[in-house]
C-alpha cells in the first residue's frame, strides 16, 4: 500500500506536518513502513494543478524499512521516527543536487 503521509504535495519542497491514518493502517496489519523521499516533482507538476510538464528529473530515495510489530512503539513515536528518517533522505537529497 503506498500512502503519502502528508496528505498534499509540498509547495516549499520541505517536509510538512504528517497524518496518523497511514500509520495506524501499518500498526494494525504488522506492515513495515518503507520510507521514501521524492525530489523534482515540482518542476514537473506544480503543487497548485494538475498541469504536467513533458521534460525532467525525479529522484527517488528509500530509506531502509522500520517494523511496526513493536509493541513499545506506539503511534507518535512511530510518526517521528519516520518522520526522522524522511528528513535524512531530504538531507541525502539536498546533499546530492
């Protein structure tokens, strides 16, 4: 299942605040969460429509998986260590550009 834990795409390509529902959905099923940074987009689809432009770059980056069968690990501390791990990848990202 892929869910975007933001619920919208970024207008300032910075990470935004991210919803519980996907991890409460990983949490029930015992479903690792496969963390995954996405760059370039807004030069491609603006984060105001829908209007794609034929010509550029994504870069996909994954980090590595986070188990959610811990039974220590409860919702928010779940979403913050993802939430940790997305913002490494945004740093590998910004690293490499």
């Amino acid at each position: 299942i892929w869910i975007a834990p933001e619920g919208t795409r970024s207008k300032d390509g910075e990470l935004g605040p991210l919803k519980k529902g996907g991890f409460h959905i990983a949490k029930q099923l015992g479903a690792p969460i496969l963390p995954a940074w996405i760059s370039g987009t807004r030069e491609i689809i603006s984060p105001d429509g829908f209007g794609v432009r034929l010509h550029g770059h994504i870069t996909v980056r994954y980090g590595a998986a986070i188990e959610t069968n811990d039974d220590d690990d409860d919702v928010p501390a779940l979403l913050e260590r993802v939430r940790d791990r997305l913002l490494g990848l945004q740093a590998e990202s910004k690293r490499s550009a």
